[in-house]
C-alpha cells in the first residue's frame, strides 16, 4: 500500500507534476539559508526579537505590581461593603 502511494504521488503518474515538488522544497530551504545570504536582515530581526522581549518582561513585571495595588484596594472595598450592611 505505501509502495502505491509513493507512485502515485511521485510516480509517471501520478496527479502532482516532479517539478511542483520543487517548490515547497525550495522555500523550506530558503527559509534555513536565510540567515547565510542576509546577514544583515536577519542581525537586525534578531535585535528586534531581543527589544521585543525585553519589552514583554518589562511590562508584564508592571503588570504584576499593578495587580498587587488593585487587589488590595479591592480587599479594602469588600471590607467597607461588608461593614455598610
């Protein structure tokens, strides 16, 4: 059965032509030679990912005391509402 698949899909006839094959295979190894044949590109996407994540950490760690200030403001709102009743 694998055997029939592999002609069919490679095979004189099979539905996809031998050189539309070339294509994916192509941009597969575009994509890994990128870094080789643009160094420059890929040195400054690499730089951009580093401020990126920088950016990310920095904010998420204001998240963090932001959450800590509101939520004992809240402590202090659940405490007066109990208190009203």
């Amino acid at each position: 059965m694998a055997y029939r698949m592999v002609e069919a899909l490679f095979g004189p006839g099979a539905g996809i032509p031998w050189w539309a094959w070339l294509a994916p295979i192509l941009i597969v190894f575009a994509r890994l030679m990128y870094p080789v044949m643009f160094p420059e590109a890929a040195a400054a996407e690499a730089e951009t990912d580093r401020r990126l994540a920088e950016f990310r950490r920095e904010r998420d760690d204001r998240g963090k005391d932001d959450d800590k200030g509101k939520s004992k403001g809240k402590a202090k709102d659940k405490k007066g509402k109990k208190g009203k009743k």
